[in-house]
C-alpha cells in the first residue's frame, strides 16, 4: 500500500529515469518555476541531500568498489532514511513543495529490475527507511538508452552504474516503465528527448495542478 505524504498540505514529487535523462536539469528548472510563482520549494537529490548521505554517495558511485546488490540496497536506503528524516519530512510537515531528484523507485528500478533482487521485498525496505512516506506525484523522464549513453559520453566521467552496460540500463528503463503502469494513478511519464525548457514548462504545469489538488 502506498501512502501519501501525511502530515500538512506539502507535496512530495519524485523524478526519474535512467543515466543521462536530465533529471537534474529538470528539477533545478521546475524549482526555478514555482518559486517565481510563490511557492516554497526544496530540492533534495539521493543518494546524498545531507552529510551523512554525500558520504554514502560517494562510495555508492565510485567505480573502485564492487558492491554486491543486497549492499547497494542497505547504502542507498541508509541515505535515503538520513535525507527523509532530517530533510523531507520536515519540509513536507510545513507545506513545503519538495522536488527530489530519485527516490525510493530508483531502488526498484536499478537494484530490482536492473539486479534481479525482489521488487516487493525492496519496497518494505524502501518504505521503511521513509517511515511510509511515499510520492504524491512521479515524473518519469523517458529516454531511450542509446540517447542515454550519448549523453553519459559527452559529459565525460562515469561513475559506477554509468559503466554498466546497455543490457543492464534496458532492463532499469523497462522496469521504470512497468512501474508507470502499474502507479499510473502518481506516474506521468514525460519525453526526455523534448527541447528542455518545454520540458520544465510541460513538468512544472503538471506539479502546479497535483499542489493545487493536495489543498
């Protein structure tokens, strides 16, 4: 079960997507939007978002380590616990709009569909590292995996899933996908490929009308 963001009138939004989709540049363009409209707004990012959880970061990127997938879990939801805690859930409790670059579905996608480990059985240890807080909104940016790896080229530096192979970021985007059907009701799944201020336009529209649903 999938509860919402419980106390107060703030909204929690997720975005997603594979390597390379433009989530950053998504989220920093959205804020900029709803902020210019009045609201308040807090970006937050996982894995990192607060001291505890950078440190996390960069030994869950780095691509001197070869992490088993059960690890990969506990570190990536040992950040994730730290963020919630002392970030979003105080945001959310004073109506805050909080944009979070990845969130508990990237677990599913990457360590789930990507790893092969049990999609149930991630979510409980998902949901209980965000003491039940779940997304109101998801926005899924949806690009094919060779764009993917164009971009990830033309940036330079990968860090550790960046270096997983094609077969691997296939099944994370297929298991993105199948999460957008099966939460279609907080799922909107947008073009990565669209020239990007028509994105922040199309998403920030779309986050507008889910804030004005929660009041």
């Amino acid at each position: 079960m999938f509860l919402g963001c419980g106390e107060g009138y703030g909204v929690l939004v997720t975005f997603e997507g594979i390597e390379g989709a433009g989530k950053s540049t998504l989220v920093a363009g959205v804020a900029e939007r709803l902020r210019s409209g009045g609201e308040r707004v807090l970006v937050a990012k996982e894995p990192g978002g607060t001291e505890f959880g950078e440190a996390v970061r960069a030994l869950f990127l780095d691509p001197a380590f070869a992490v088993d997938p059960v690890a990969e879990v506990m570190l990536i939801n040992a950040s994730r616990a730290q963020l919630v805690a002392e970030v979003i859930a105080p945001a959310l409790k004073t109506g805050t709009v909080v944009l979070c670059d990845r969130f508990y579905d990237s677990t599913i996608a990457y360590q789930g569909f990507g790893r092969g480990l049990d999609g149930e059985e991630l979510l409980q240890i998902c949901l209980a590292a965000t003491h039940r807080i779940s997304p109101d909104l998801t926005l899924l940016i949806d690009i094919p995996v060779e764009v993917s790896e164009a971009r990830v080229r033309a940036r330079g530096g990968k860090d550790r899933l960046e270096l997983e192979n094609a077969a691997f970021h296939t099944r994370v985007r297929d298991g993105y996908l199948a999460l957008a059907a099966r939460f279609h009701q907080r799922y909107v799944t947008l073009d990565g490929v669209k020239e990007s201020a028509l994105l922040v336009r199309e998403a920030a529209a779309i986050v507008e009308a889910r804030r004005v649903e929660r009041l």
